[in-house]
C-alpha cells in the first residue's frame, strides 16, 4: 500500500512552535517513507475559525518548505459527505438521536450515584438510546455513536506502543453530530481519512485519546484503520500543552530554518548545522527514517 499521510490544522489561527511540531512530524514521516503529504484544513467548527487564518497557515508551511501534495481540502464543504455516513450509521443501528442537555446529563449521573469527576468530561450514561425508550417525545438535540457492548479497543501507537481503552466506560456514547448542526469532530475526520486515502496518521500527543473512538466508527462504517504515530507535546511556560487557548504566540518566520531546528529537536532529531532548507530538511529525513520506520 502507498503512504499517504496528512496535516490538518483548524484554522483558529497562525501555526505556533507546536503546531510546527506536528506538521513537520507528518511531513518528514511522508518523505521518509516516500509517500505523499496532504493538507486538509479541518474547519468543521466554523464559529471558532479566523478569517484569513487558512492563507496564514498555508503561507507558514511554505516559509518551511512544507508543501502539500494534492489540493487543500476543506471540511467546510464536506457536509454531504458526512451526513451519508450518518444516515448509514443510523440505518446499522450504530447511531441514535439525543435529546439530552449537558445538564440532563448531570443530573441523570448524580441519580445514578455516579457524578461526572472535577475537569473531565461527562460519560453519557445512554439516557436515549432506543432500547431505553429513545427521545420520549422530545425534540433531537445531537446523535450519537452507540458503544455500549463494543468492549476494550486495542491498537498499537509506533511511539506509544500498546494502547487499549473501554471507550463504554471512558466516554460513553458519544456525539458525531452536534446540538448547533455542526458535525463532530470524531466523525469528520475518520471519512476525511478514508476518502483521501490516509495511510498513516501522525499528529499531537493529546489526540491519542480520540484514538479509539475514531477505529470504532472505521470498523462500523467498513473503512480502513491508518497506523498512528502520536508525537510529543511542546509545553508551554505553565506546565500545559503550547496551544492558541494557552496563548501560544504565531511563529515568527523571519527565519524559518531556526523555527524548525527548534522544531526538529522537540521531536529528538538532531539540530541541522545547514544554513539551507532543503539540506536541512533532507538530514531529518534521514533521520527520522532511522528512527520511525513505518
């Protein structure tokens, strides 16, 4: 099978030290392999895009020499798409309508003795699943994915090693289109893949958690599983993961080389004594080949 790999940035604004991080990860694990590196721009939740941020990224990634192989596609148009793979997911029984509020959610959790613990999400306890009477006359508010019965999803990150999650128990049901219309997204991004061909996914570590979720609706909707490579985080000064809600700053590109030196050494590649890009990037090539085979 041909590599194909990918880069999917939402465009809430310019690309920071971590999300070069990821980009360049995804980018020398195509050209290390010999495949092909796409650029997908995943502006599905549209009220937190930014205007012109898309062109902003684009340009960041040229600045590096990072440039896609195939034309830029846009979730933002792939609405159709996703909503046949709902009304499949419907039609298998995989999928439901939910009438729940998060606050229905809460209180059912605290009847149930089981209230959702400080700073993480609510496991939907199945309040609307069909055989538990579904929306009892209420109105659709999201659907849901149903893994109730599904069991541990087992996979193997090529960094991580062996990963395995009771998705049941870690998140519940979970939402594949949302209360305000947009499509979730878990969903989104497991037909993107697959309709582009992805072979191989390689992206932040605080994504390996959507993991199991996305190998469960591949299996449902007979697509194929990408291997996975989570990369390591970049941190910022308090502790947390670099991220625009962190106040990660844009990158400044007046000397793309020393961004992605910089870049290269938080993924354990040696520093490129170059002073050009191409030799630069060549030598992580290389580099990374030796390290990460496919």
């Amino acid at each position: 099978m041909s590599y194909r790999g990918r880069f999917a940035p939402s465009p809430t604004g310019p690309l920071h030290a971590g999300s070069l991080v990821a980009a360049l990860a995804s980018w020398l694990d195509a050209r290390a392999h010999g495949g092909q590196w796409l650029v997908r721009i995943e502006d599905v939740d549209g009220p937190r895009c930014v205007p012109g941020a898309e062109r902003q990224i684009i340009d960041q990634l040229a600045a590096c020499g990072l440039h896609s192989d195939a034309p830029v596609i846009r979730q933002s148009s792939r609405g159709s798409t996703y909503q046949a793979a709902l009304e499949r997911l419907l039609q298998q029984g995989d999928a439901y309508p939910c009438a729940c509020s998060r606050q229905d959610i809460e209180l059912a959790l605290l009847a149930a003795g089981t209230p959702r613990e400080r700073h993480q999400a609510a496991t939907y306890p199945g309040t609307c699943r069909p055989e538990r009477g579904g929306l009892l006359g209420r109105p659709a508010r999201a659907w849901r994915f149903r893994v109730a019965g599904l069991g541990h999803v087992e996979w193997r990150d090529r960094r991580l090693g062996a990963q395995s999650q009771d998705v049941a128990s870690a998140v519940g049901d979970f939402i594949v289109r949302r209360a305000d219309g947009l499509w979730a997204y878990q969903l989104a991004v497991v037909v993107d893949d697959a309709e582009q061909g992805i072979t191989h996914v390689v992206r932040g570590e605080d994504l390996a958690d959507n993991t199991p979720r996305q190998i469960l609706l591949q299996q449902a909707l007979g697509l194929p599983t990408p291997r996975y490579l989570h990369t390591p985080l970049v941190m910022g000064a308090n502790g947390e993961k670099l991220s625009k809600q962190n106040g990660a700053h844009a990158l400044d590109l007046g000397n793309p080389l020393a961004a992605l030196n910089v870049a290269a050494q938080a993924l354990g590649l040696p520093a490129s004594a170059s002073d050009d890009l191409g030799s630069a990037l060549g030598h992580w090539i290389g580099a990374w080949a030796e390290r990460w085979p496919a």
